[in-house]
C-alpha cells in the first residue's frame, strides 16, 4: 500500500502513479491530454476546526468591494494562532458584515467603507499535508487548492441536504465521522476502523476465506 490511515509511507511508489495518471491517452477515441493541475481533496485526519473574525477597511475610494478585499481578509485570517504542529488547508468565509448590515453571500461589487468576515479554518498536520502536496510536485503536477474530504463532499450534496447531518466515510483501515451543516464541517473525527476490518469480522462471523 502507498497509503496507510492517511498518511504516505511509500513516496517513490506514489509519485511515479502520479506520473502515470497525469498522462492519459486513448487511441481509439483519439483522446490525449496531459495533467499539469490539480485539486487536492485530503482526509480529515488530524483535522483542527477554528472560527475567526476580521475587519479591514475597503481600499476602494467609492467603498466598492472588490475580490482584493476578500483576499486580505482571508490572508489576515491565515495570520491567526493555530496547533504548530499544524498548517492551514482552507478558510471557507460563513458571514461577510457591511455598513448596511450581512449576508452570507461574497459581497463582491456591493459598497461600505469597512468589511468584515466571519470564517471557519480548517488545518491539518504539516507532515501528512506537505507529504501530498510534495509528491505530486515531483511528479510535476501543480496543487491549485487543498480540500479537506467532507467539505468537498459537502458542497456535492448541498442542493439536498439543508438540515445538519452527520457524514460517515468508511475508507479501507479508518474512517471519519463529521458534523455538517449546508456547506460547512463544524466537527471531524476518526477511528482506525475501516472496510477491511468490517469485511474480516464478517468473514470470521459466517466462514467466509478472506
């Protein structure tokens, strides 16, 4: 295995799969087109929550918001205290706050002198992040942007599911259980139970080869 809970323990082996899957070639179908980006979706183990609230004035002169505004106001977020073992992975912003009072949609072309951001931040252990993000720079993919699993999920599903729910993901030797709402994770854990386990308990329970 190149992965095991999460975590590479087989970089070589993995970077060279990247290579592989970044060229993809079909013939027949006259298809071929190589991959030099990508979106890298990470397991929610080690996953460290955090909420936070900054304010910046707008640096328009007729107080228009543009997405430079956004963008500071997520760099300053990024500025705040986190585990140091940790690094931040994503900041989803939850509530923008303007003169004219809030909403929960990017206020991008709206006007106020001031705005401020209320965001959840999400972080993970340094290692197993940069061991991603590492091998598929070797394999000369870009990363554009990390994503934690659930969030991604939860973006997918959010046409359908406006009540908060718990989201179970049962990988191979663990798995996660989340607490979200729309389109954020509020909490994340995890236990070194997954398929493999389940599958060799029911194959000892009925006599079943493995």
């Amino acid at each position: 295995r190149l992965i095991r809970n999460g975590s590479i323990v087989d970089v070589k082996s993995l970077v060279n799969l990247f290579k592989q899957i970044s060229h993809i070639e079909d013939k027949q179908a006259k298809v071929r087109f190589d991959i030099h980006n990508a979106v890298l979706i990470l397991p929610p183990i080690g996953l460290e929550i955090y909420e936070d609230k900054k304010s910046i004035s707008v640096i328009s002169n007729n107080y228009r918001i543009d997405k430079v505004d956004i963008d500071n106001l997520c760099n300053l977020i990024r500025k705040g205290k986190i585990k140091s073992e940790n690094s931040f992975v994503d900041v989803v912003p939850t509530k923008y706050y303007l003169s004219s009072g809030s909403t929960d949609r990017t206020p991008i072309g709206m006007k106020s002198p001031f705005l401020s951001m209320r965001a959840v931040i999400y972080t993970l252990p340094t290692k197993m992040l940069k061991g991603y993000t590492t091998a598929l720079e070797n394999a000369a993919i870009r990363v554009k942007r990390c994503v934690i699993g659930p969030h991604a999920i939860a973006h997918l599903l959010a046409k359908t599911n406006t009540s908060p729910y718990i989201f179970l993901d049962v990988g191979s030797s663990y798995s996660s259980i989340s607490l979200i709402s729309k389109t954020i994770v509020y909490n994340s854990s995890y236990f070194p139970i997954g398929g493999d386990e389940l599958t060799r308990r029911i194959s000892n329970a009925f006599h079943i080869d493995f």
